[in-house]
C-alpha cells in the first residue's frame, strides 16, 4: 500500500483505469488511525511545547581580575529540558528553535562607583550579538539585568562575558545568573 509523502500515512489506492476500487476496508481502517495517532502525536507535542516547553537556569560566582572576564555557569536552579550543561559550565541547546534567554551579573569589589559593566551573550566561543548594559551603580556594587531571543540549533553552548572600565587590576566577584526558555521550535 502507498504512503503519504509527509507523514507516511497509508492510503487505499485503486487500479487504473478500472472503475472498481481495489482496496478494501481494512486500507481505511489503516488510514484512519494512521492519521488519528498523527494528529494525536502533534497535538501531544504542541501541549507540551505551550504549557512546558523546554527551560533552564544556572548561577555562577567568579573572583578575578580583568576587564574582559568570561562567566561560567555551574550550578543547576532548575531544568526541565536537558539545557543545562555543568561540564561545559553553560547552556547546550537540545533542539533547534527559538529562546528567550536572559540573566543577571552583580559586580562588586570597587568604591562605590560606576565602571560601566556590560554583558555579552556568547554563543560557541564566539560573541554573536551587542552587549547589554551599562549596569546600574548601588553602594559598592553594579546590577545588571539583560534578556534577548535567539535562533539557535541543536548542540550549541550560550554563556556570557562582561566588561567593565574599572582597574584591571582589581580583582571583583561576580555573582552571575543565565536563564533560557524555548519560545518556538524549528518546524
């Protein structure tokens, strides 16, 4: 028996050029529930993806010096999609599609004064969109708060660097978290 293209669905097919059918009911029967366990297993999915899609968040603390300072990720708040990866201390996409990802960093370690933190989402070592920021200035210690969406596929590592134009030579704590969550899948 033939299948469909897409979704191999089997379907009853006739004789040409005979005018008399020759599949029988059981063909139906086979299309039928082919094509109920189809639409079932999409509307499954679709569920799935609406009331939990895939999400994660991680936290992180450094000590060091330097301006330009990459952050990694190595503890686990929550993760319900296999996202966070704590040997590669970020976050590995599972399944191409688009996320909303975000976090914090807290900088401290200066006088009370504003050096400008910024945050850079990398994606693979690489960094593939504007950094975030400046941070907001409180007491001895700067906040900043970042989101954005991304295209990303399976296999892929997101983690973060930031900057500042503080001294160098300072050694600051970070206290930094990273969050993402599956918007949409590749269909």
């Amino acid at each position: 028996m033939d299948v469909t293209d897409c979704l191999e669905l089997p379907y009853p097919e006739c004789n040409p050029p005979l005018t008399k059918d020759a599949s029988d009911i059981a063909q139906f029967r086979d299309l039928a529930e082919a094509t109920d366990a189809a639409v079932q297993a999409y509307d499954d999915r679709l569920t799935d993806t609406l009331t939990s899609p895939p999400a994660a968040a991680m936290t992180g603390a450094t000590n060091i010096a330097g301006q330009l300072v990459n952050q990694f990720y190595s503890v686990v708040e929550f993760d319900t999609g296999g996202l966070a990866d704590t040997t590669s201390q970020g976050l590995r996409i599972q399944e191409d599609g688009w996320y909303l990802y975000g976090g914090s960093v807290r900088l401290s370690g200066f006088a009370p004064t504003n050096t400008n933190l910024r945050v850079e989402p990398i994606l693979n070592d690489n960094d593939f969109t504007s950094r975030q920021g400046p941070a907001h200035a409180y007491a001895a210690s700067e906040d900043i708060c970042w989101s954005d969406t991304g295209f990303f596929r399976a296999g892929d590592l997101i983690y973060t660097r930031t900057l500042h134009t503080g001294n160098p030579a300072t050694v600051c704590t970070y206290n930094h978290r990273i969050w993402i969550v599956q918007v949409l899948t590749n269909v």
